[in-house]
C-alpha cells in the first residue's frame, strides 16, 4: 500500500474551510478528517475538535503528542501523532492548517499539499456573522487579516475560490487534487 497524502486546508476566517473538508470526505471515502486539539471551550461551536485546557496543552506539547502546532486567535492548536499511523495505512487526511506551519508540514509530510480556500471580504464578512462565535470587534480583526498571503517558497499549492454553491467548490477542489496527482 502507499504512503497516504497530508492534503493542508488553508484560507481565511469564514472562507469555509470545515464545510469544504467535510463535503470532500463525504465525496470521498479514502479522505479523512483529521481532528485538531484546541485550547477552545468544548462548546464553542464550528468544527469537530478535542476542547483542553492551555495547561494540558503543553503537557501534550512537551510530551511530543503533536506532529505539528501553533497559536492563532489566542489559542493554541495541535495536529495529533496518529495522523502519521493513518498517511503510512495509505489514507489521504485532510486537515485544517494555520499559514504559519505551512513551510513546516511541507518539510515533514512527503507529497503535502495546502489547499488555500479564498473567497471576497463581503462573502466572508457575512458568514463570520451569521456563524456568531466572534463580537463584532473579533469579526473586524479576522477580516483584516482576509488577504494575508501564503509563505513563500511553497512547492504545492491549489487554490479555490469558494464562492458558489459548495457541490461546485469541492468539484474545482477535487479535479485540482486529482490534476496535482497526476
């Protein structure tokens, strides 16, 4: 069997990064969803993710329980070991990344791919709002941050927009993955 494929979902707050990786998944059943360990309250809402608090969060990052992690938003974020297990099974993950690790992963993850979602400020704007997880304030800073570019140097990259209908946005996302492979 084959080495799997760590496939980096990127794009800006509201872009849709969840719901395109979980239609994805759901179009295809050899791509998995890798669940992110964050210093967030369990019940915030949004993605599928394991809730700790910032104390157990280090101890989990110094006990090397994450392959890759980083701060964003006043949290801290981490990628659990076992995504390793499951790339060396030959499964394709799916996972949703910060900028910041990009570079990182790209080092770690034989064949990795960033998958950077883009979509205009007014379209993001209006799903940050009807999400309600963020004051207005919070809102505001997110979107200032919206054309923040990708690091560097990075060898593969994929970009959609996902403006449209999501059924259209993960038909670009999956031809594109498929054109990478090839």
């Amino acid at each position: 069997m084959s080495a799997g494929r760590l496939i980096g979902v990127v794009g800006p707050s509201g872009v849709g990064k969840d719901s395109v990786m979980a239609a994805l998944a759901a179009a295809r059943p050899d791509f998995g969803l890798v669940r992110r360990v964050i210093t967030r309250a369990s019940d915030a809402g949004g993605e599928s993710f394991d809730a700790v608090e910032p104390a157990e969060f280090e101890r989990r990052c110094m006990a090397g329980d994450f392959v890759l992690h980083w701060h964003a938003h006043g949290l801290r974020y981490g990628i659990p070991v076992g995504v390793c297990d499951r790339l060396a099974a030959g499964e394709t993950c799916l996972v949703n990344l910060s900028r910041t690790v990009l570079a990182e992963a790209e080092r770690r993850f034989d064949g990795f791919v960033t998958l950077h979602l883009t979509a205009p400020p007014e379209v993001l704007s209006d799903r940050l709002a009807a999400r309600g997880r963020e004051a207005p304030e919070e809102v505001a800073r997110r979107l200032s941050r919206s054309d923040f570019g990708l690091p560097p140097g990075l060898a593969r990259v994929i970009e959609v927009a996902n403006t449209g209908p999501l059924d259209r946005t993960v038909a670009r996302a999956l031809a594109a993955l498929q054109i990478e492979r090839a």
